[in-house]
C-alpha cells in the first residue's frame, strides 16, 4: 500500500510541473481536437534529427531509455490514453498487423497511462507483440519530443520511425485526435528502410 502510494505521488509531481514546460513552437497548429488547435509542450523534433534519450517505465515501473534498443529499428506509437478508442484501435492495429508484416522492427507503444492500467489493457486486448511504456513518472519522452498536451499532461497521437542509429527517418502528428494515423503511410515507410 504504501509503495502504491509513492508511485501515485511522484506521477503527480511532474503533472504539476508541466506547466513549466515551454511550448513547443515547431509544431504549432499542426494538432487539432474538434477543429480546435491544442498547444503542445516541450522540444520537438524533426525528421533528420537524432532522436533524443528519453526515460519511461515498463509494466513492472522499471526504467526503460532509448540507449536499450541500440541498433535496432524502432516504431514508436504515442497515445493520449491507450484505453481510450481510437488509441486502443491504433495500438492493435501495430499490433496484430505492423508486428507481423515487420518482426525486425521493435514497436514501442507510450502514453502517460499508469503501467498497471497499461498492463490490464495489454491482457485483455491481447497486446503481446509490443512494448507499452509509460512516460507517467518523468514526462520526459514527451517533453524531449515536444508531444506534451498543455493543461492535460496526456500524450499526443503521433507516430516516428527511427532507423538503426536512432535518426528520425518519419514523423507524423495525428492532426485531428479523433482519427487513427494513415496506416499505409507508415508500412511503406517501414519497407522502404
């Protein structure tokens, strides 16, 4: 009990401190939720950029950063919730398609959803191909990547590609939250890497 109340304090913590986040000019008005553009938060990042270092937690609350996938080809799926709709349609769609037609590249799926709901979610949709990661401690994916929703603490929808040394090679930020992203965008990126 008390462990459980240590992890919700220090998840409130950087709630409280993302409005001291800079807005991330790079990416304005380039996100909609019901025609109404929200600001984004933190520093963007651009195709062509090295993706910066982030750190998140696994299921289990262990720390989990970029530095752990070296070399390898990394999808990485954002969701403002993942047991929201369109989030929850996104991340099966990675996967029971993208997984299977792509096993070399590893699909991180993040959000700031607590690691337990996550967990609860993955074992009742059958998520098992993918690593759901939370950014609910440090907000630090979403504040390096400029992803963060000003005055919700939530996650945008986007998705990037980062090829084998961790170069942004695709970016695409979910223009209108109620949509999923254009799949068939995405897998010709990934065949063409």
């Amino acid at each position: 009990m008390f462990r459980t109340l240590i992890l919700i304090f220090t998840t409130l913590i950087p709630l409280a401190n993302a409005n001291s986040i800079a807005e991330n000019t790079l990416d304005a008005g380039k996100v909609f939720v019901q025609s109404k553009p929200i600001t984004l938060l933190g520093q963007g990042v651009s195709v062509g950029d090295k993706a910066p270092n982030f750190k998140v937690v696994d299921n289990q609350f262990s720390p989990v950063t970029l530095n752990d996938y070296k070399n390898q080809m990394l999808l990485i799926s954002t969701v403002p919730s993942i047991d929201s709709g369109v989030c929850s349609l996104q991340t099966k769609y990675f996967n029971e398609k993208v997984a299977l037609q792509f096993p070399e590249v590893k699909i991180l799926v993040i959000s700031t959803d607590l690691p337990f709901a996550q967990k609860r979610f993955c074992n009742s949709e059958n998520i098992d191909k993918l690593s759901i990661l939370s950014d609910s401690v440090w907000k630090s994916f979403g504040e390096k990547y400029g992803l963060i929703i000003q005055d919700m603490g939530l996650l945008t929808s986007s998705v990037l590609i980062l090829d084998k040394n961790h170069t942004i090679v695709y970016k695409n930020l979910i223009s209108d939250l109620s949509y999923e992203p254009e799949y068939s965008e995405i897998i010709n990126q990934l065949g063409s890497l």
